[in-house]
C-alpha cells in the first residue's frame, strides 16, 4: 500500500476558521517587497519612497482626470489641481493601508486602485463647491492703495487690471476661491477648509501654488522683476 504524499503548500499559520493573514514582506516579490519595507514607518527611506510612489500616484491621477475633463468640463489648471490632491490623498490612504497588501497582484497595480477613487471624490468635490467666482473692477480697491500722484495711481490701476487677468482666467477654480477668500475676507486656513471641505495643509498647499502662479504671470508681463519674492 503506497503512503500518502505529504502536501506540498505551506501550513497555514491561522487559527482554525480565522481570516487569512497577510502575507510576510519575505514572500513578496522583490519590487513590491521594496514599496512595502519602504513604506514601513521605522524605515529610513521613508521620505524617498512616499517621493517615488507619488511620482507613479500623480502619472495614473493625471491619466484619470483627463479622461473625465470633457464630461466635468474641466481644463487647464483645474486638472492639474485636482490631479495633484487626488495623488497626495492617494497617498496618506495607500501608507494607512500598505499592511493590508497580499501580493495578488503588483504593488504599484494595487496602488494605483486607490487613485480612481481619489480622483472621484475630488470631482465630486468640484462640482459642489464649484461656482464662478472672480474679481472684477469694483474689486480695485482691495488692490490699490489710495495715493494722490495721479501717475502712480495710473500704474496701479493697471497692475491691478493684470492681477484680475491672472486670477479670473489663469488660476484654478480651487486656486480662485482660496485667493479670493484670503483677500476678502482674511479667512485662516482652517476656518476655510472647513468650508471647502479640505484640510488646511491641502488650503496652504493650493495657497502656494496661487501665489507661485500669479507671481510668474506678473513676472512673464514685466510687473515684477525676477527678484520679486
């Protein structure tokens, strides 16, 4: 009578009817074993590895937004803005989630799943909070001081008039609420966050980029020297 072949599959490490574990890092294949080491909170490269994943993130959140800007009628700015914050969300979800991969498929595969969602979220976002916001010309006396020099006042007004330019057609809708609300109204960044449904770090961020705009308009249409800060 021949013996029964002992099994060849691995011994499960569960307790009897208990949910399947993750799989250990030392089974992973080698790129995704990387991602998820990398990510780990006591590596050392973590910062280097959130840098490299966003980059992949921020390609594939690009991808999805493009692919939905003609049915949200969404260009320009707006698409990158929205690409970017989907990624950075993408993210912070993927580092909360790296222990729940089993290695089913790629990391990167598995990654990318959390931008569509992302991505989804952010448009719906966008059509909530989206209206059309803008300065117009009785809005030059935010950006004007008073000054009796008839040919100062002059120059003013046409600085303001490319401020305007800049902020009703060359920043995105995110980037024109924030600005607008921060000139306006002096609004912090949490108490507008809280409004716009956004954390405050993601009201600096879109902050940053405005100013970083406007700035490199004025300076393309020589209102501002390159040393401007």
């Amino acid at each position: 009578m021949r013996g029964r072949q002992q099994s060849a599959r691995p011994t499960c490490v569960n307790s009897p009817g208990g949910p399947p574990v993750a799989p250990r890092t030392s089974v992973l294949a080698a790129e995704d074993r990387y991602w998820v080491e990398g990510l780990a909170e006591s590596a050392w490269d973590r910062e280097r590895t959130c840098r490299e994943l966003h980059s992949i993130l921020l390609r594939a959140a690009r991808f999805e937004v493009a692919q939905r800007c003609k049915a949200h009628h969404l260009g320009g700015a707006d698409l990158d803005d929205i690409a970017c914050q989907a990624a950075s969300d993408a993210l912070l979800l993927i580092m909360r989630k790296v222990g729940e991969f089993r290695g089913d498929s790629r990391f990167t595969t598995w990654a990318t799943r959390f931008v569509g969602f992302e991505v989804r979220t952010q448009l719906r976002q966008y059509r909530a909070r989206h209206r059309t916001v803008g300065l117009v010309a009785d809005d030059d006396s935010l950006l004007i001081e008073p000054n009796s020099d008839p040919h100062l006042y002059a120059e003013a007004r046409q600085l303001a008039e490319a401020v305007r330019g800049v902020v009703n057609d060359r920043l995105s809708a995110h980037q024109r609420t924030v600005f607008l609300a921060l000139l306006t109204r002096d609004a912090s960044a949490v108490e507008l966050g809280s409004q716009l449904g956004l954390n405050a770090n993601a009201i600096y961020q879109i902050a940053f980029r405005a100013r970083r705009r406007l700035r490199g308009e004025l300076q393309a249409s020589g209102y501002l020297s390159d040393r401007a800060t």
